[in-house]
C-alpha cells in the first residue's frame, strides 16, 4: 500500500504528465493501485522503433520517492528482454543513485534514450536494425492479442510474458486497443500471426525506401546510356575498324615476304 506521501506524489505527477505529456510518451496509474503504472512509449522518427507501440510497468515502492520504481517494458523491441527488470540508474537496482526530485515523465525520458542508444544493461539485448523494425511493425498486434495468445488458451490475466491474450493490456488502455484492432482490419492484419494476410510471418519485411526506386532506376538508365553509346560509337566506326584491321594484315604479311626473301 502506498504511503501518504507517495499518493500524494503520484496524484500530483499524474495529473501533470496528463495535461502534459513528454513526446511520444504516455502513462497512467492502474485504477486498482495507484503504485502500479503502465506506459506506452510510442517509437520515433530516425530510429528502428519509428511507430512501434511499446507497453510497460512501473511498479513504485511504498515509500516513493525515496526509492525508484521496478521498470519493465512487455512489447518484444528487439531492445528489452521482454517484461524483465531493467538495471538502470533510475529504476529499483540502484535505490541510491535515485534522485527523489525525479518524477514520473523524467523516469520515462530516461527509459526512452537510453532505448534509443546502443549502451547495455542487465535486462537489454542486441539485435539488428532490421529485426527491431520487424517488431515495431508488430506491436500493436502484439499489445492487442498477447502476441496471438488469444486464440491458444491464454493464462489469466496479468501474467503478460506467458501470454494473456491482450487481456491486461485491453483492461489498461481499451481506447488505444480498440484502435490496434480497428488498424488491424483496416490493414488486414491475421489476429492469430501478425502478419499481412496473404504475406509471411516468418521473416523481418526489411523496409525498402521509397527513393530507393528511383536510384536503382538511375543506376540502371546510366548503365544501358554507356551500353548504347558504345554500341553507338562501335556501329559508327565499323569501316574505320575493319579498314585498320587489314591494313594490319597486310603488313605484317609483307614484312613475313621481305624476310623470306632475305
């Protein structure tokens, strides 16, 4: 149960970070326990997260803000090992470092650079570009269905790593999944895979850029332009060619003559 002082705190930064939110970021106590938040962190522009949609917990301690909340994030990103403690000098491995003027958004600000970086911790893992891109793709899908848990017998409510099938996350944030499920008819998207129906669920869909066409088309009209202008030049001087090609000929056989003769 949170302290006075902590209900305090926490109504007073929830209210602050409602009326205004840091970009790309947003978050709200549970109705049921005001110490247990959930944030989405939606992905940036320039970076392989651009549109993802990442959910996870703050879990504060009853004493807050003397201490720094437990911080998880559920969505698979290719970044976090998925609903596992992460170590960081804001979170609850390191309740000395924590400094109490830190508030709610400074706590999330942090979690989304240090995201955005390369820098590891227990909790983070390496992966490709292309890879983390492939999961941001997913992840409204992901939030929405518990990775297409829905459909496999899903655990109960809460434990989100085995698979709820979006139970927790629908009880958290109805509006925004009601907004994954309609994006998700709207672009086709199999509830029981992730993936474009019709298309594949096996492999990352490595984005292509749209000025990539355009470039490849320009590699290949310079090409075919140095082809035709050496067919050009080749059909152009054809006589000049042949023309030199016997007078070559013939020399050489009169300098053979010349030295038979000698």
């Amino acid at each position: 149960m949170a302290s006075k002082a902590a209900h305090k705190r926490l109504t007073r930064e929830y209210k602050a970070i409602t009326e205004n939110p840091p970009p790309y970021i947003q978050a709200h106590p549970s109705d049921s326990n005001i110490l247990e938040w959930h944030y989405i962190i939606t992905g940036p522009e320039d970076t392989p997260y651009h549109n993802g949609q990442y959910w996870g917990t703050l879990v504060f301690p009853p004493n807050y803000p003397f201490a720094p909340p437990a911080i998880r994030m559920h969505t698979p990103s290719g970044r976090f090992q998925q609903s596992t403690r992460l170590c960081l000098s804001i979170s609850d491995f390191h309740p000395r470092s924590f400094n109490p003027a830190w508030e709610v958004s400074t706590i999330l600000i942090g979690l989304l650079s240090f995201m955005t970086s390369e820098e590891m911790t227990t909790g983070s893992i390496s992966n490709t570009a292309a890879e983390r891109r492939f999961l941001a793709a997913r992840s409204r899908w992901w939030n929405s269905t518990g990775g297409g848990s829905h459909l496999k017998n899903p655990s109960s409510k809460g434990n989100v790593k085995a698979g709820d099938g979006g139970a927790k996350f629908k009880a958290e944030w109805p509006e925004v999944d009601k907004e994954n499920w309609d994006w998700m008819k709207e672009n086709k998207i199999d509830p029981a895979n992730g993936a474009r129906m019709g298309g594949s669920p096996c492999a990352p869909q490595l984005a292509v850029p749209a000025s990539s066409g355009a470039q490849t088309q320009a590699v290949v009209d310079a090409v075919v332009q140095q082809r035709d202008a050496g067919a050009g030049w080749l059909s152009r001087n054809r006589l000049l060619l042949v023309g030199g090609g016997i007078f070559v000929y013939v020399l050489i056989a009169r300098l053979l003559g010349d030295g038979e003769q000698a």
